[in-house]
C-alpha cells in the first residue's frame, strides 16, 4: 500500500451502495473518444444493469472512511455460442477511483472476482476493452499476478452515426420496411432465433426477455423496423432508448452537447438480416438513422463484428469510429471453448 492511500475490502455490492456507485461512475468517464463520456445511472445502478443481463455478483471495494472506491459487475444473458443455448457471463462497469489506482486494488478484485466465476455455471466469460487503451491492455493481458487469461477472440466496431434527416429508403430488393406491431412479434422473436444462432454471443430470446424485468423490457413492438420480400421478414432492427437508466453524458463540450448534459442515443438492437446480407443490412440501418431523426435523436450506435461488411460500409454522413477488443476470460488457464471463427453477434446496448 503506498504512503498516505487508505486501506480497502470487496464486498458483494447491496442496495444502500446505490448512491456512492453512481458517483464513482459519474467522477471516471468510461469512454476513451475524443470528448470523455460519462454514464449517468441514476436513480438506481442496479435497474441499470438489466440491458447488460441478470446480476450474477456485482462487486465494490469499499474504503476505510466508508467510500465506494471500485466496481466491478457480473452479468449473465443466454445466447447462442455455436448455435447452441448456453451460459454466457459479462465482465463489466470495471472502475477504479483515482486515489487507489496505483494500488493492488484491480488484483485484489479480479481474485475477489474469481471466486464468483468460479461457482457461477457460465458456459463461457467475455468481456471488452476499448482499442486504443494500451495500459488497461498491457495490464489485462500480462495474466501476471493472479490475473485471469485474457484470450482475444475479435474486434468489435462500433459506428455512431449523427441521426439526421434522410430521404426514404429505396430498396434494391424490392424491401417493405415497417415499423413493428405486437401481433408480429412471434414471427420476430421466431425470425431472430433461428437467424441469430449462426453467429455466436447472439441473445437466445422468448417473449419474457421483453417483460417487465427482463433485458430487454424497455423495447416495444413499435420500436422494431423490419424489412419484408415477397411477405416475408428480411431483417430487423430495433431502436433502443435507454434514457430512463442509463445516459451517455459529455464530460466536456462538443458539438453534439453541453458540458454536463446527455446525449439522445438510439442504440440499433437485435440486428439480424437473412443470410447476412450486405445489401439488406445496409438498407435496415438507413432506415433505422431514418427514424431515429424522427424523433429527435442525436445519435444512432450501431456495432458489429468488425470481420462483418457493416464497418466498411461506406456513409453519406461518416460515422464516428469506436473499436473495442473482444476476450474470452478465464481463471483457470482455458482456451476459448467455442468457435472463434465464427462471427458474433454484441448488442452496442448490452455492453
């Protein structure tokens, strides 16, 4: 411990946290673009995290004067890894608070960590670093020290694109894109699943994932555009707004925003198109930056395996560019036990 820094403990995070949680996020921006962002949680961390899957051990280093001084949250989702239904853990929301970042705090929580994977039944573990972010690389992937394995698995590109007004789409493949209604959403939930499942970390999805509690709850039927040929469903996307808990905020001016103030974000969600088509996909983002400028929006994010056509795609209005490492974690040594040929499949949303 060095010279004049407190001492701390982990501890399995409680609801009486919420309050200094949400300030340790709001003092450490999370994102390394060219303007810091910070994500503001309230009123309450833990609602927070439903996008991100269920709570499988959330985590907090607690100082001793009483202060939440690092976070680290596990979430589990079901998704499809080689086409099969298993159990898959997210590793995120990892802060550390200034004052105790040259300390053994980051190995104490991943030890602290451990133990929880250990007994959590994940299939497997992922989690990702913003490219760009050499010390938290260099750190993470040395494994020294009681550190897990971090195996690299891909890149995820993540395009943010101003939601400006757009002439409709014309399709080239003779596309009908409308938006959803609740009568449709069998055959959606029908369409993802079995399209999905080809890429790997896609969600394994029933009507319950759009209940209340459930991850994806904040999604409504009328929230989905879905592109049709010949009556039948082509693609979708879904325009997620999650600003009832949780806002991108800019930490310093930009054009986009005040200092201090969020940013309207529709998150493109459950992206699918048949066969994977280039094509198609192009024409459902269009149309999705479409209606996000309808209603007002700022920005719509969009993200993809990076091995996918999507981030090469050229725009009429450039994207912002955020790449992000993709790992598979693992305690004990392992290598990825599944196909990481395979593309994947990572809702910009549940990250």
């Amino acid at each position: 411990m060095m010279d004049g820094v407190k001492g701390y403990f982990f501890r399995m995070a409680e609801k009486r946290d919420d309050q200094s949680v949400l300030r340790l996020l709001a003092d450490n921006p999370a994102m390394g673009a060219d303007v810091p962002i910070t994500l503001d949680c309230s009123p309450s961390f833990f609602e927070s995290t439903r996008p991100l899957g269920a709570d499988a051990g959330t985590i907090v280093a607690e100082s001793d004067d009483g202060r939440i001084v690092g976070l680290g949250a596990l979430t589990a989702r079901n998704a499809y890894i080689d086409g099969v239904p298993r159990s898959l853990g997210y590793l995120g929301g990892l802060r550390i608070d200034p004052e105790f970042r040259k300390t053994r705090m980051l190995w104490d929580g991943y030890r602290f960590l451990g133990e929880i994977v250990a007994d959590s039944g994940f299939d497997a573990l992922f989690t990702t670093i913003m490219a760009g972010n050499s010390s938290a690389t260099r750190i993470l992937e040395s494994g020294r020290f009681g550190l897990p394995v971090y195996a690299p698995t891909g890149t995820y590109a993540t395009r943010i694109f101003p939601a400006l007004p757009t002439r409709p789409v014309e399709s080239s493949r003779d596309l009908a894109f409308s938006r959803a209604t609740r009568d449709e959403m069998p055959e959606i939930l029908d369409f993802l699943n079995a399209n999905g499942k080809k890429k790997n970390f896609f969600p394994v999805l029933s009507s319950k994932d759009f209940d209340d509690g459930g991850m994806f709850s904040d999604l409504a039927p009328e929230d989905f555009i879905v592109a049709r040929d010949r009556a039948a469903i082509a693609g979708t996307l879904a325009l997620w707004d999650q600003s009832k808990t949780r806002r991108y905020v800019a930490a310093a001016p930009s054009p986009a925003a005040k200092s201090g103030e969020p940013l309207d974000i529709r998150f493109a969600s459950l992206v699918s198109v048949r066969e994977n088509d280039p094509l198609i996909l192009r024409e459902i983002v269009s149309a999705g930056i479409a209606a996000a400028a309808e209603t007002g929006a700022d920005f719509v994010v969009v993200g993809s395996d990076k091995r996918d056509a999507f981030p090469d795609m050229p725009w009429a209005a450039p994207p912002i560019i955020l790449d992000s490492n993709v790992y598979s974690v693992s305690w004990n040594g392992a290598e990825p036990d599944f196909d990481t040929s395979r593309l994947f499949h990572l809702d910009p949303g549940t990250l």
